[in-house]
C-alpha cells in the first residue's frame, strides 16, 4: 500500500510529468512497505531527514504515518537524539516539536539530568575500536582539548548506543539522513550497519529513504558511500 501522497496527487503534475510521478510511486512503495526493514521505521528514517531539511509538514505526515504502523513514542524519540549529534540542537529541537505534537503528554519536564563521568583514556578507546584507526579530527580534539574528545564520545555512545531502536537501526537511521543531506559521511554509518549486522539490503532501503526528502541525488550519494 502507497499511502496518500501531495506529490502524488497533484494534478498539474500528473499532466505534465506523468512518468516522474509513476517512479516517485514506485520509490515510495520501496518505502512505505514492509521489506528488509520495517515500514515504521523507515517512516522514522524519512521523518528525521525531512525534519533536517526543514520540510515539517513532511515531518509530521511522516512521524503520523510511523505511528500508524506501530511506531513507538520510545522509537520515535529516537530521532532527536540521533539528530543531536549528526545534526546539532536547531535539527534536534525541531524534531522535538514535530514528536509532541504527534505523541503529546509523553515527556516529563521533571527528569533529573544524570551525572555521567568518563574514565580516563575511555572515548580513546572507542574511538579505535570503532574506527579502528584514530581519525585525525578525534586525535586532535584528544590531544588539544579533551574534554570535548570526552563530549564527542558521549553524544556518539547516546546515538548509537543509547536509543532504543538499538545500534543497527540507529546506524541505517543515520545513512538516511547523511545521504538525504548529500554527505559522504554517510560511508562511516554504512560501515558501522555492517559491522552492527545490517544486510546490503537493509543499507539500501535506508539510503533509500532519503529520496522523498532529496531527490535522485541522495541515492546517489548513499550508493557510492555503499562502494566506498
């Protein structure tokens, strides 16, 4: 099932552009079913792309239709703290407001912020373990100022390792979001899904996703980050 779409229902494009329309069809029905990775999540992945490229309307059609197919508060909380980190706090904020209007009364204003404390030498080594070298951009943050190395970890351990869709969607959720944002980044997540377990199939629905919000060109990007 395709599910309602503007684009789709355009009249001035159905007479003007009738085969663009009957691709977009076709890409949407890769994402708006149930395959290698489920509807709702990719639902979550187009939601948070949209959201960092300022489409709310978009945003919250997405995030509404996530919660149709089962997307959880928890799940959909998700993006926030993913958009944290990849995209910093104007993204994360958005989506904020996009996730209340959508799952209201779910946060609690009250929630004491956790005291968090890194041991020494901690964020060095995830930082090789991950990557299995030391990016020069984390060995400089270590060597010059360190509690920003320590900073760069935590917010790092928070998205991949601290929501509740786990590393291996959190992973894909981000390849989505750097490919609709023609990164070449995204070749870091695609490499990370892998190791977090995510087929070629799964990466590419993910890449995917990033279509509705950018365009041919974000497949593009994410395919050659698959090749890189």
């Amino acid at each position: 099932m395709v599910w309602d779409n503007a684009l789709l229902s355009a009249p001035l494009l159905r007479a003007i552009a009738p085969k663009s329309l009957a691709g977009y069809a076709r890409f949407r029905e890769a994402t708006d079913k149930d395959g290698a990775l489920p509807a709702r999540l990719k639902a979550l992945y187009i939601s948070v792309a949209a959201t960092m490229k300022g489409y709310e309307a978009m945003a919250r059609r997405e995030l509404s239709r996530g919660r149709a197919l089962g997307l959880t508060f928890k799940e959909a909380a998700s993006g926030a703290a993913i958009l944290c980190s990849v995209r910093g706090e104007g993204a994360a904020l958005r989506f904020l407001s996009v996730l209340e209007a959508e799952y209201p009364d779910r946060s609690d204003p009250s929630t004491p912020a956790p005291e968090i404390i890194v041991a020494e030498n901690e964020a060095r080594d995830n930082f090789l373990a991950y990557f299995n070298t030391m990016p020069p951009s984390l060995d400089k943050l270590l060597d010059l100022v360190p509690i920003a190395a320590d900073a760069y970890y935590l917010m790092r351990q928070g998205t991949l390792g601290g929501t509740t869709i786990g590393q291996k969607y959190a992973e894909m959720l981000l390849v989505a979001v750097l490919a609709a944002d023609y990164s070449p980044l995204a070749s870091v997540h695609i490499n990370g899904a892998r190791k977090a377990g995510a087929s070629e199939t799964e990466i590419c629905e993910a890449v995917l996703c990033s279509v509705p919000v950018s365009g041919l060109s974000g497949w593009v990007v994410g395919a050659n980050a698959m090749d890189a």
